[in-house]
C-alpha cells in the first residue's frame, strides 16, 4: 500500500489486498502482470483509458481465486490507444 499512501495521503489497511501496476492500457482494457508469475490478466477499464486512478478488483486467477487487487494506473502504465 506504499502508492496509496504516498501519493494519496490515507492509510488503507486490507491484509488481503494487493497492490499491482497496470503495465498496459489499451481502448478497453488493462493488463497487469499476475503474481502467480503465469503471465498477465486483464480487465476492462470502464471506457475510461486515459485518466490515472487506482482500480479495485478481484483476479481472474486460477491460482490465487478471489483475491483482491489494488491496481495501481498511472503515468508509468503504457498506452496502446487507437487514437493514438
């Protein structure tokens, strides 16, 4: 939760959420890279690509069901618009 505190000054404390950086955003979905180290799971990013924020959701992971994600998008998460 080091971003989150940093960055947003408050302390959220979930002993089974964890944090993630979304590595690539594209028109309609985020990838990040999985902590069970098989690759990356995506989600939709709501239609919005551009803006910065943090994202809560739950993995797709076979390996780790259920678990809660922080997923962290900012300035360092690549862009792969069409627009662009």
């Amino acid at each position: 939760m080091v971003y989150m505190d940093a960055i947003y000054g408050f302390e959220l404390y979930n002993e089974d959420l964890v944090e993630v950086h979304a590595y690539e955003m594209s028109d309609r979905q985020f990838r990040y890279k999985c902590c069970c180290k098989q690759g990356f799971h995506s989600h939709g990013n709501g239609g919005d690509p551009c803006s910065n924020r943090l994202e809560f959701r739950t993995t797709h992971c076979p390996h780790n069901p259920g678990q809660e994600l922080c997923i962290v998008i900012d300035g360092k998460t690549i862009r792969k618009l069409k627009s662009n």
